[in-house]
C-alpha cells in the first residue's frame, strides 16, 4: 500500500558551505554551469507567460574526502514528490533490470522466503522482475504519481524517503531485506549520511545492498557535464563511496563496472561484521586504479570545465552552421541532462524547432528554462527535420535503431558528448 512522506532534510546554510559527508569546508568549484532551474518541472502550456525559479549549478568538491557535490537549494520532496520520469519508458533500462534480478536471485540465492526492498524503486520497472519469480517485495519511491504505477503493476510501495528513521520503521513493520536495492538513487540524496545509515537499518544481518550509481572517473572522462543537475546533490568515486559506507558500518565487497548512464558503477556491500563474504579482487583492483589517476588530490577536477566549454562552443558552432544553412534541427528525448545541456548552450527554439520524448507525461509541455515544445514522437515523421539532437545521449543506440526511419528523408542524428558526432541512421 502507498504510505505517507517522512520530512527531508533542512537546506544548506546561506553562509560558508560545509560537505555534506565530512562536514568540512568546501571552497574548491569543479564547474560552474550557471544558473538553471529544476531540470523535471516541465513548463505547462498555461505556464508560458509565469516566470521559473532559477538556482545556481555550480559543482563544487571537498578537499577532504573529495565528494564533488552541489549545494542544497530545494526540498527534496519539491523535486520528488511528484516526478516526470518513469523507467519503463527505456526498453534498454527494463531489460538492463532484468537481467540484474536473474543475477542477484542466483547469486544470493533468493527463493520466496526471501525479502527484496529497493529504494527509488519508481514504476516497478526492476521489482516486477522479482515478483515474476514468486520472491517477496517492496518498494520504497518518493514520487506518489510513480508509486501508483508500480502498485498497479503488482509492487506493493510505500511513499517514503529513505532515512535511518525510515529504514527501522520499515523494518520493524514489513522485515529486514535480504537484499536491497538502490539504482540511480545514492547521486539524489541530500543527507547522504541520513540516507546509508537508513540501507543500514533496513539490512537483514547477512543481507546484501547493491547501488548503482554514474561513476565520477566515467563522468571526468567522459566530458559528462550535463549530468550535473539539482536532482543529483553528489557526484561519487569508488573511494569516497567506500569511505562513506565505512562511516555507518557497511563494507563494500565487490564492485562492478557498467556502461549504463556513460558508464556507472555497481557495488556490493555488506554488514562490517559480516566477514562471510569477502572483499573480492575487483574492489582492490578499482580502489588502486583511483589511487593511481589521483582521485585523492584535487588534480583529476581541475581541467573539468574547460572540456565542457569546449562542448558547448562545438554545439553552438553546429547548430549555427546548420540554421544558416537552412536546416532544420528537432530534439530527441526530454532528460534531466538535457535541460543541462540546453540551459548552460543557450539553446532555444531558435535552434531547436521542437524535442519529442515517448513519455506521455511529458509531451505537450515546455523544456524548464528553454521552453523548447515537448512532443510525441510521431512529430519527428510530420515535421522532417534534417537533424535530431539526441540529448539522452546514454541511449543513442536505443533511439537510432527507433528512429532509423529519419533515413527516409536524408535526417541525421546529432550526439553533442563526449564531442559533437553526426551519425547516419
């Protein structure tokens, strides 16, 4: 059954900011990407002539524990409470799930007497694949609106942030998980300390806590800066996480390295005390690899925002090119990266006729800040147009392969990251 929503954190102090993990001063930017607004609240039709709440985007790290982070400027039930993303619109991200339930059931040894819990589970995307294989569950999701999609679909949810607080309600209520889940979640937690001493309480004694979450390395590298936005407070390297987990008496085990979001990280943790399960190899071999690239210096931030100014001038050179040319350019998709992207460019609908996104909660509303038109996706085949920016650029495989019909009138598609690519369909 849907419950009810534990009060957030309070917001940052206006004075000198401090880490949100180690409490130490932070001084140092890692990129300054301007003033945006919140990257889900799609402008409706009857909202064109109101203005949008602005709030600075400015990435900064600890030089301490090195946790490159964003200040905290909202609630997190303003951004959570009701939200514009649903999982199941990816194919790919479903299927990605899948095969995450049939590797944890056999891994872990998951059978009915089990218990699964995910935290952000959104629209039972993941936890469908559980109940599928006669395992109990339960989903722990913010946003009502996507809460009543997976209770429909069979996930029984509860509208809830995660806090320690919440975490031994839930357990005292409903058991300890034997496994429990976090994708795409650790990144949006303002008190993250909060937030893992919440996993903690929720996880039986020889339980297992996986996360996935973008990997900062993948990120630096990857020129990856229209991931930053306010949904995501923290932008995490193995050994910070590994730091913080240690802090509230979690021991990561085992970690993996996925493709997911331009490349993601999954890791594996455990009670401290409970020895029975091994630090493996791979967690050694990542932790060195960092210590190696310098991730416990300031050194590998350092050239960060002049890779994404780079970025931005050889979009802006693009789309420039192509208007003078008298081509006409659509958008693909309506992410949180993308209004990263469109906000920090300057990218209105002088150089975007119009976005499309498979999202129906989506579509007939206005990109935050650009006001760019937020369409179905039939509009690609109306309007023609000689070029689609795909702005989940994570997915370009996924929407090529849907969108190769554009090859019917000579459409390319445009994918702005790491560098500015066109690709034939």
């Amino acid at each position: 059954m849907i419950g009810t929503m534990n009060q957030p954190s309070p917001l940052d102090s206006p004075l000198q900011p401090t880490c949100r993990f180690c409490a130490s001063p932070l001084s140092r930017t890692f990129i300054d990407l301007g003033m945006s607004p919140l990257c889900q609240t799609h402008v409706e039709p009857a909202q064109l002539q109101q203005s949008e709440t602005f709030y600075p985007l400015h990435a900064l790290v600890c030089d301490q524990c090195f946790l490159v982070q964003l200040r905290q400027f909202v609630q997190p039930a303003d951004i959570f409470s009701e939200y514009a993303y649903f999982s199941s619109f990816s194919s790919s991200w479903v299927e990605h799930a899948r095969q995450f339930a049939d590797m944890a059931i056999s891994r872990f040894g998951l059978a009915s007497t089990s218990r699964v819990v995910e935290v952000a589970s959104n629209d039972g995307y993941l936890l469908q694949h559980f109940v599928a294989r006669g395992i109990p569950v339960l989903g722990i999701e913010p946003a009502a609106n996507v809460a009543r999609h997976a209770v429909e679909r069979g996930v029984p949810s509860v509208v809830e942030f995660l806090g320690e607080d919440t975490g031994r309600a839930i357990a005292r209520q409903h058991g300890h998980a034997d496994l429990v889940i976090g994708n795409n979640v650790l990144a949006h937690v303002p008190d993250i300390n909060d937030f893992v001493r919440g996993l903690q309480a929720l996880l039986a004694p020889d339980g297992v806590i996986t996360m996935e979450f973008p990997h900062l390395q993948r990120l630096i590298e990857g020129s990856q800066f229209d991931t930053i936005y306010h949904e995501h407070f923290s932008y995490l390297s193995f050994t910070t996480v590994e730091q913080i987990f240690a802090a509230h008496g979690l021991t990561l085990f085992d970690v993996e390295e996925l493709p997911t979001h331009g490349g993601s990280l999954r890791i594996f943790a455990r009670h401290a005390g409970a020895v029975q399960r091994a630090i493996g190899p791979r967690v050694v071999e990542l932790r060195e690899r960092e210590r190696a690239l310098g991730y416990r210096s300031l050194a590998p931030y350092a050239d960060f925002a002049a890779s994404a100014r780079n970025i931005k001038n050889a979009l802006l050179e693009f789309l420039i090119g192509a208007k003078r040319a008298g081509k006409s350019v659509a958008g693909y998709g309506a992410p949180g990266k993308g209004n990263t992207l469109l906000n920090y460019c300057g990218i209105r609908t002088d150089y975007l006729d119009f976005t499309v996104d498979a999202n129906p909660y989506k579509q007939g509303k206005y990109t935050p800040g650009t006001r760019i038109p937020i369409l179905a996706p039939d509009a690609l085949r109306t309007a023609r147009p000689d070029y689609v920016l795909i702005l989940p650029w994570n997915l370009k495989t996924e929407i090529v392969a849907q969108a190769a019909y554009i090859r019917e009138w000579g459409g390319r598609f445009v994918v702005p990251i790491p560098s500015l690519q066109v690709i034939e369909p």
